[in-house]
C-alpha cells in the first residue's frame, strides 16, 4: 500500500493564517465531515488559538518559516479496502506526529484537518515552526530529507498498525510482487496508476493554492478602494 506525504513550508504570517482557515473550513466534498481543526489532544481544536501563536518575533523574518504543512494521503481504494472509517485519520495523524516527537525529542504545536475526497481521503497538517526541547528551551524548527522520510515510513507503519481489517489482495498486487523493478509496474500499468494518483493529489493542492491566493488579493483589492 503506498503511503504518501508531501512538505512545504509558508513565511508570512497572513498567507500561514489563511491556509490554517482554509484547510479547517473549506467545504467538504464529503457533506456529512464537520468543518474545524483537530490536534494532539482535541477534536476541535481552537483555530484562533493556535493562528495566535504564531505572532511570535522570532517568525517576523521573512527568510522565516512561521509553519511547516505536511499532507499526507493514501488512494480511496485503500481507504474502502482497509475498513477504515471517519476519524482514523485523527488516529493516524496523532500516532505519526507523536513519533516523530518521541524520534526527535520535540515538542510541537500542530493542527490538522481532515479531507475526505473519495479518490484521495487525505489530512493536512499545520505545525508551529518552534518546538521545544526536552529542556523546555524553544528554538526554531526546521524539517529535513530525513524527517520527509520519516513522515512516509511512519505513516505507512501507522496505517498498518491503526487499520481495522487488513486489504484483500487484488489480482494485480499478487502479479506485482512477481516482477522486479519497472519491468513490473510498465507490465500491469502500476506506475500509470500511481503517477496519475499523485497528478490528482498535486491538481488539487494547487487548486488550494490558488484559491488561497486569490481570497488574498480579494482581500488586498478591498483595502484599497476604502
């Protein structure tokens, strides 16, 4: 099963902002998902909260990250095959995140918000760009190739763990294990299948971008025609 995550990083503080409101209260394709925020220890976390936390000084820089997002995102097909259910995706996001706090010796402020898309059920996290030490001093966070490659193997590890029912295997899969390398993927049209699968991930991200940027300019429009 493929496990994918993907990283960015935003500056400014009005552009962190507006991805943390859009990401919680963007309408859901999936009408019965209630809008809003999760973290660590809430199922609704307090948005106002966590976008006033990062009116720190320290990310008035503009070569400064005021957060790191992560996406992380399986196929629809997996999520019908593997039993999952709405909310395991609060599941999976509190048990990678903790990892990677228990791995690094962190301590984060994040929320997160889950997407149901039937093709790609994915979630979105948001998180502080400062942790904590063990010690409680605070320094500036930076993520890594190596913490990207955390990410995916944490979360692949974390979806086999959390999972109600393990996937029945596919005609195809059974196949794919025959064949080394791209031999095998070219044979069956996995790789097809899989590039096609991150297009649609990437075409709706940047349709969010998009979006994001333009209630900006709108916004901006606004204030100068007072």
């Amino acid at each position: 099963m493929g496990a994918y995550a993907s990283h960015k990083y935003i500056q400014a503080f009005d552009d962190a902002e507006a991805h943390v409101r859009y990401i919680g209260f963007r309408e859901r394709e999936d009408k019965s998902e209630s809008l809003g925020l999760f973290s660590e220890y809430s199922d609704a976390a307090d948005a106002d909260r966590f976008i006033e936390g990062l009116k720190d000084k320290r990310f008035k820089h503009p070569d400064v990250a005021t957060i790191h997002t992560v996406l992380f995102s399986m196929s629809g097909d997996e999520w019908q095959r593997s039993g999952f259910e709405p909310g395991d995706y609060q599941k999976l996001i509190r048990d990678v995140m903790k990892e990677w706090e228990i791995k690094t010796g962190y301590r984060l402020t994040w929320v997160a918000a889950e997407h149901r898309n039937p093709d790609h059920p994915h979630a979105h996290v948001a998180i502080r760009a400062a942790y904590k030490d063990r010690d409680g001093v605070e320094h500036r966070l930076k993520i890594t190739n190596e913490d990207r490659k955390f990410f995916r193997e944490q979360f692949q590890r974390s979806k086999e763990r959390i999972r109600p029912i393990d996937p029945p295997p596919r005609e195809f899969e059974r196949h794919y294990d025959r064949y080394d390398g791209l031999e095998r993927g070219s044979l069956l049209g996995i790789d097809s299948f899989i590039d096609n699968f991150f297009f649609e991930v990437k075409r709706d991200l940047e349709q969010e971008e998009w979006e994001r940027e333009l209630a900006k300019r709108k916004k901006n429009n606004k204030e100068r025609s007072r």
